[in-house]
C-alpha cells in the first residue's frame, strides 16, 4: 500500500533520514521506533509531503507521491496527525473538524462524519463551540484524531500520540487508535512508548541514524534482547 524505496530528507548538511526503505500492507498497524533524533517524525512529515525528498521515491496504491503538494497526498487518501497535535486554538472544535473534511466536496456526508465524530468522542460534541485551544491536552489529541479522520482517509499517520497526556488520557488515545485500525484504516504510528506501541502493532521498525536496523513482527521485535535492553528496559 505504502512504499518508501531509499528515501533521504536532509536539512542542510544534517541528514534526517538516509535511503530510509518501508513498507506498509493495507490493514495494517506498523510503528517505527527509536531514540529522539533517530528521523521517524522527518519520516512521516516526508510521507505527507512536508519534507522535500533529497533521494529516493515514495508510492502509495502504485502511484508515485513524492514530489505531490500535500493537498493531493491527502485526497489520495493520507491523513496525518502530528506531534503536539497542532489543533488550530482559535478554531472552535467544530471548526476544527470541518477543516479536517476541507477537501471533500461531498459535504452532506461529511456533515455526517462529524456526527459519527461527535457519537465516537462525546466530549468534543460536549465541547463542540469551544476554542479548541482551551481544552486539556487529552481532549486536544481528541480532535486532533477525530480532525484526521473526517478526510476519509485510507491510512492515517500518528506522531507521538501518547506524548504529554495522563496516564488515562493515555490508555483511551491508544484504544481509539485501535479501533481505527479494526475499522479498516491503515495505521503507520511513531510512539515513545515502545512497549505499548510494539504489543499494539503488528510489525515494526526500529530507526537509527535515520535508517532502519531491525524490523520484524511485534512478537520478534518484543523478544530481541538488544531491542529489550535499549528501548524496553529489560
């Protein structure tokens, strides 16, 4: 579904990702993980267009994406939901949720999405006049999944979904996450938390330098011991 072939971001003299090589399958969940610095935010905003590619190529259902501005990445049927969630404050939630469908010209079904949104996350409709700026983190992150969703897409892409909330908040983010993956949707994650992030995803890649180490099953990398020592502290 999702191809990177040798695909290398630089910023400046620094390399952010080199000859980076993944793949996603359609239904999957499939995380990357490694340490602060290691290219898998660079990754993903290479994915959705944000990043110039210096090298490489990037395909999704067959057709070639890099180089495409992110508007048409996104009506290809990519969603990305970044770090820090970067909800718009000013915005009031629902605002925030149309911006999430802007693309769509079907807007009577898109009005219903943001119903299904309201029916899936209560506190945004609880919420729904509310600068979104306003509301605690965990709620933020909230939108910031249900915003991703109203475009529809095939495969979303989470950042650091876990980062800064409560342990509960924690806990409900990863179990809607989940369920967007037994829905149907395609998953690529980048997650501090290994542990939880390998016992979620069905395969993962581990990140280094900006390239890949290892890669392997959940169960395979959960039980390699150098992955154990360094990322799960055991």
């Amino acid at each position: 579904m999702l191809k990177l072939d040798q695909v290398t971001v630089r910023y400046g003299a620094t390399v952010g990702i080199d000859r980076l090589s993944i793949e996603v399958r359609e239904g999957e969940l499939v995380t990357l993980i490694g340490a602060n610095g290691a290219g898998k935010s660079t990754t993903l905003r290479a994915i959705s267009g944000l990043e110039p590619l210096a090298h490489g190529q990037i395909h999704f259902d067959g057709h070639r994406i890099s180089g495409a501005p992110p508007a048409q990445i996104i009506d290809r049927g990519i969603a990305h939901c970044p770090e820090g969630r970067r909800v718009f404050p000013q915005l009031t939630v629902r605002e925030n949720l149309e911006m999430g469908a802007y693309r769509r010209s079907d807007r009577q079904r898109a009005r219903q999405d943001m119903e299904r949104m309201f029916d899936k996350f209560p506190r945004l409709r609880e919420r729904s006049g509310q600068a979104a700026g306003t509301l605690s983190g965990g709620e933020q992150q909230m939108l910031a999944i249900a915003r991703a969703l109203m475009s529809r897409p095939r495969l979303v892409m989470f950042d650091e979904p876990s980062l800064g909330l409560a342990p509960n908040f924690v806990e409900m983010i990863f179990e809607l996450i989940l369920e967007v993956r037994r829905s149907g949707t395609t998953v690529l994650m980048v997650e501090q938390n290994a542990y939880a992030a390998l016992e979620m995803c069905d395969r993962a890649y581990l990140l280094e330098g900006g390239h890949v180490v290892t890669t392997g099953t959940s169960r395979e990398m959960l039980a390699n011991p150098d992955i154990r020592k360094a990322y799960l502290g055991g």
